[in-house]
C-alpha cells in the first residue's frame, strides 16, 4: 500500500499522483533546473509536500551544483588522502575547523569560497604547502615534522606525475596510426615491458630490440601494436622513438637503475629494474609475445641481436631515422 498525503484543497487524505516536472531551484548563488518528481493530489492537482521527495530533489540540486563546480565528493575525500594527512592537520593548516572537513568529506556541499579552495588544490596538490607556511607557527612541533614529511611524499609524487605526462605528450601525436601500430600510447605497459625485460639487468641495445620484436611480433598477430610506442631506423637496429627521454624518464621516476660502465674501447649501459613486474596490464596473448621474445633471443649479446635485426625487411627498407611502418610486421622474422 503506498502512502498517502493531506490535500489541503480537497480536505481529505489522498493517494499521491507522482508527476515529473522541470522546475529552477536558487541554490548558493546558482541557478539549477531539475526534472523533478513531484507528488500531486490526483483529484484537484494541487502539488503536495513530500519529504522524501523534497530531500531526493535537494540531494539533486547539489549534485547538480558540485558538478558545476567541477568539484565531486569523492574528489573531496581524495584530496586529503593523496597528503596522507589527519583531518585534524589537513583542517588546521587550511585554517578551518576539523567538523568542517567530517562534512565535506560526509557529504555536505562546502561553501563557495571553500570550493574553490578544494578546487585549487585538486589541481595543484602542492598549493597547500603556502596555507602550512602562512600558519606554521600554530603547529606543534611534532606536528610540523608529521607535515613536512607528508609534503615531501608529495613532491616525489607530483615531479613522477609531471615527468610521466611530458613523456606522454611526446608520443601521443604518432597515436593510432600505422607509425604507432595502431595503438594509443601506454605509458604504464611500456613501463610493465620494460620491466619485464630488465628483471634481471639487460643490456640498453638490447632491450631496445625486445621492445622492437614485442610490438611488432604482437602486430604481426593481432594487427594491433602492445603499447602504441613507434620504432626508428638507427644504424644498430630498430629503438623506440625518443628512447632516452624514455629511460632516463623512469630511471628518474624510480622505476629502472642505469649502470654505465665505461670501458677503453666502449661503454657498456646496463639496464636493471627496481620494480616488479606487474602482469596485470597484459592479456594471455600479449604476455606469450613477451615470453616468446625473451626465450628467442636467449644468449643474444648487443652485436647479435643487432644483426638479427638488420635482416628485417622493416629496417632494410626504411630510410636511416625515419619511423619504421609497422607494415613490415607481416614480415618479421619471429612468428
Ligand atoms: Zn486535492
């Protein structure tokens, strides 16, 4: 039995008649339309409070709002959390109440001005370093080394963020094409492979050409490239196109250890991983192409893989630097 409500038109207790309805709520200086549902009296139409009713469309009119805003709960909660940071210390350096951040972070649609405040700092995470030095001296102690400690977290984190999105940019503009093997660029599997070939320390030229046979032997398969990166013609072979922003990128990101070791006559660059491997990001299919390369190329030195290589029609005919087409993947010499 559904409820029923008092009509103060007709006198009586009816059963509601829901109807939907566009109505413009005021809501923190905005205005917000909604597509309401709305009870009414289903003898005179006269609409009739609901509570129920009334508190969905408020919840709506602020999710509406927040979205506006460009502002979710979830990013709420997450702002304090990427610091790591109580919400007892989080509130102080801000200068506001704990109580304060327990709403926010429950639910409750902050104020304009501490909107843009969170905003601010769901771009710029390192912003909050200025409100700590403007209040510092309101912290104890122990609580300003709980801080810094907390920042300095977050620094690491923020230049791997910045490092990892420049390496993007730089490969995104070959995605989905043929010279990219039809794939968009993943940073996180090129990363996975890298570290999947380096478990136990490889040698760079080599390396470089397992990256080569991965896609391309993947390519030649599927007709799609494992990680979207493009291949140049260099004289020693095949190697990913920007390969040492590449490296040393995640050599400064932590990822990878490069040793140099200089000799009279050459150097010998080794390239040794400081992460597990994480499968995840790969499919069976994708995961037998990287088994396949590191088993194929067993006892390869750098002198050896590059020759192999040489025999490849992709690298025969393409000019010197010029990105080689995954076209020749149908001409590998792995199948
Ligand atoms: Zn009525």
């Amino acid at each position: 039995m559904s409820k029923v409500l008092w009509c103060e038109v007709c006198q009586k207790e009816v059963q509601p008649r829901i109807i939907l309805k566009d109505e413009m709520y005021k809501y923190k200086g905005e205005t917000i339309e909604v597509n309401a549902k709305v009870a009414t009296c289903p003898i005179c139409g006269t609409e009739l409070p609901d509570d129920e009713l009334d508190g969905a469309i408020m919840e709506e009119v602020q999710r509406i709002y927040m979205d506006r805003m460009d502002l979710t709960f979830e990013d709420i909660r997450n702002i304090r959390a990427e610091y790591g940071l109580s919400m007892e210390l989080f509130a102080k350096i801000l200068g506001w109440g704990k109580a304060t951040v327990v709403r926010y972070e429950g639910g409750k649609v902050p104020s304009s001005s501490h909107i843009s405040i969170l905003k601010r700092l769901k771009e710029k995470p390192e912003e909050l370093e200025n409100y700590y030095h403007l209040n510092r001296d309101k912290f104890s102690e122990k609580e300003q080394v709980k801080i810094e400690k907390a920042f300095k977290n977050m620094d690491s984190e923020v230049i791997e963020r910045t490092l990892i999105d420049v390496l993007k940019r730089h490969y995104n503009n070959h995605e989905q094409t043929i010279d990219a093997g039809f794939n968009s660029f993943s940073v996180d599997k090129v990363i996975q492979m890298i570290l999947f070939f380096s478990e136990s320390g490889v040698n760079k030229t080599v390396l470089l050409k397992y990256l080569f046979y991965s896609d391309f032997l993947y390519f030649k398969r599927s007709l799609i490239s494992m990680s979207g990166l493009s291949y140049l013609k260099y004289k020693h072979g095949p190697v990913p196109l920007k390969y040492d922003l590449l490296l040393n990128t995640l050599q400064e990101t932590g990822y990878i250890e490069i040793d140099e070791e200089d000799n009279e006559d050459f150097i010998r660059i080794t390239i040794k991983s400081n992460d597990e491997f994480d499968e995840e990001l790969f499919d069976s299919s994708e995961l037998e192409v990287l088994q396949k390369v590191k088993e194929f190329f067993k006892g390869y030195g750098s002198g050896k893989i590059s020759e192999f290589s040489h025999e490849e029609d992709g690298w025969k005919y393409t000019e010197l630097n010029k990105i080689i087409s995954y076209d020749y993947a149908e001409r590998l010499q792995l199948d």
